[in-house]
C-alpha cells in the first residue's frame, strides 16, 4: 500500500504538470494507457493520479471519456477572489513571522527579477511565482501555503495561455522589492497592501488578455 500511495502521488505531480504547463492542452482528450506508458507507471497509479486531479478540477469526465478541464474566466474570477483574501493575508503573517533567512531569499529573488530583461516573461512569470512560495513559506502556515499552491496550477493555465501578450511583468515584478521591505519593516499592514494590489492588477490585466485571446 505504501508503494502504491508513492507511485500515485509520483503520478500526480506528474500528470499535474503536464496539465499546468499546457503539455496536455485544455479540452484535449486523456489517454490512460498512453499516460502510463510516457511516464513508465502502472495503470492504477495513473488512475488514481487521474482522480485526484478530476477533483481538482483539472481533469473532467466527458461522453466517458476523460479530458483535461477547459480554462474558464468564470473559474479564473472565483480564484482570484479567493486570492485577493489570502494572499494579503499571507504578506501580513510573513512580515510577523519571517525569518532573517527568509529575508535573504527574498531579497535575492527580487534582485534577480529586476535583472531579467522583460523580453523574457517565461523567466519572470517563474521567478514571481518563486517569490509567492517564499512568501508563503515566511508566513509559517503549511495550510495556507498548500492552499495557494493549488490556487496556483488553476491560475498558470491561464497566464501561460496569455504569456506571448503579456507586457507588464517587469513593471508587476518591481513591487516585490517594496513588498520585500515592508515584511523586512515588520509593516503588516503595508505587506498586504502591496500584495493586494500587486495580484489585483496582475488578474485584471491577464482577464483582459484572456478575453482579447477568446475573442
């Protein structure tokens, strides 16, 4: 049992990335043995990866048939309302509780965000989403960072599909150095005004891109 419970979570992660990362495109059909063999698993692991992800919401059942879940704005607009609570509130526990190390990684990841060109969005949309789980982890609250994470794979379907269009990760990425200063501060309260406004003003730009793109 234990073998299996490794082997399905291995699968998940997996199969999870290649839904996340556009391999597997939405509203493209699932090939159960065709996963298994690409990956060098079991059925029953793959299977049970595949559950899990169904209730996630990644992957929907469909004329029984299994296929990788359709990016919705709608969705999109319900997470990013659950964002703009928690991660506010994420900022403001990481200016509480962060660490003189955790201040470092912070601190190093934004230097290295200001110094990527903004011709190269793929390496600022990664190092943004680095400088969220640093955040997050700062925040001491395992829930809340696992929380987020999930939030997260939804959420890079839909700025990946968006990415080429994009024009203002360099200028989005330049808050992260106050963000960084508040929680160095201990300023809470300034932390999460920084946060809210950074993910308020990211989703807004990435709903009017996803809009031109569906049009």
């Amino acid at each position: 049992m234990e073998l299996l419970r490794i082997d399905t979570q291995r699968a998940y992660e997996l199969i999870r990335e290649k839904i996340t990362s556009l391999e597997l495109s939405p509203g493209s059909p699932i090939d159960e043995g065709k996963l298994a063999d690409e990956l060098e698993m079991g059925s029953v692991p793959v299977r049970e990866a595949l559950n899990l992800l169904a209730h996630d919401h990644l992957v929907t059942t469909e004329d029984q048939g299994l296929y990788v879940s359709q990016v919705a704005i709608s969705d999109l607009q319900q997470i990013s309302e659950i964002r703009m609570l928690l991660e506010p509130y994420c900022a403001q526990e990481a200016a509480v509780h962060a660490t003189a190390d955790d201040i470092v990684v912070l601190e190093a990841l934004s230097q290295e965000q200001s110094r990527i060109p903004s011709d190269q969005p793929k390496q600022l949309f990664d190092l943004d989403h680095k400088f969220h789980q640093a955040i997050a982890r700062a925040a001491r609250n395992k829930y809340l960072a696992e929380i987020l994470e999930n939030f997260y794979g939804h959420s890079k379907r839909a700025w990946l599909l968006v990415l080429p269009h994009l024009d203002f990760l360099s200028t989005a990425v330049e808050s992260h150095l106050e963000m960084v200063q508040a929680i160095k501060a201990q300023d809470g309260e300034r932390a999460a005004e920084m946060m809210r406004g950074h993910v308020q003003g990211f989703y807004e730009k990435v709903f009017e891109m996803l809009k031109k793109v569906s049009d």
